[in-house]
C-alpha cells in the first residue's frame, strides 16, 4: 500500500469529523459549519494521491469504484459548494468516507497498470456535464 510521507493519514481522525457531518441530526452552522467544511476538504484532498496511486493497481469492480469516487471528489473540490454549504459538507465526509475506505481496503492488487488510463478517464469524465435529469434517468431512443 502506498504511504503518504509528506503528510500521513490519520484515519481515526478522518472517521471522527466523518461521523461529526454524517450521523449527527443536523449539522452545526456558521463559523462551525465552515470549519468542518475545511476539516473535510483537507481530508479528502490528503486521500485523494494515495487512492489515485492505488486505482492503478486495483482491478475490475474495485478500480472502476475508486475512478468514480475520484471523479465525484475532483467535481466536488473543483465547483466548490453548488448548493448548500452544509449539502457540501454532507458530500465531502461521503466522498472522505469511501477514500479512506478504498485506501485501507483496495482489494486484491496487482502491478500497476493503467495509471495514465485512469487519469485520462478522470479528466473526460470532469469534461462531461450531467444532464439535469441525471444519468440514471437518460434512456436509449
């Protein structure tokens, strides 16, 4: 598994400010709010490298897994808060959660592979707008 050495991973506490946005009846607001908001975007942003690292030795399900949550984190760090900012807290302690979850559980992996793949279908898939509707609603003609 790779190591962040510049800044390690604290997974305790990436649970802990996790748990603070996803299980508490309602999020704090205010100044509270904009500190927990920058506790999680730190956290992602500290995960994101190692779990880009380990996409490309992760196979099949676990690696197409890891490419959305990727995509889904760099939409969220990119737009900033499009909607709410306790919405934008809510969506990056998901996004913190299954980063952590992939770079502590990745599956079996195998040699590297793909990493300029992986990296291409990143930035294609941030090229593409969602339709309002959403992708699950589209259908064939």
């Amino acid at each position: 598994m790779t190591a962040n050495m510049l800044f390690p991973v604290d997974a305790d506490t990436i649970r802990k400010t996790c748990e603070s946005a996803l299980w508490i009846p309602s999020l704090p607001t205010g100044e509270e709010l904009e500190t927990l908001t920058t506790q999680l975007r730190g956290h992602v942003q500290l995960l994101v490298p190692d779990v880009q690292d380990l996409a490309a030795r992760m196979q099949g399900d676990m690696r197409r897994l890891a490419v959305h949550v990727l995509v889904r984190t760099q939409q969220l760090l990119g737009d900033g808060a499009d909607t709410s900012p306790a919405c934008d807290a809510y969506d990056l302690a998901v996004m913190a959660r299954a980063l952590l979850t992939l770079r502590q559980e990745p599956g079996p992996l195998g040699e590297p592979t793909g990493a300029n793949e992986i990296a291409e279908e990143i930035r294609r898939r941030l090229l593409v707008p969602i339709p309002p509707q959403g992708l699950a609603r589209q259908s064939a003609p």
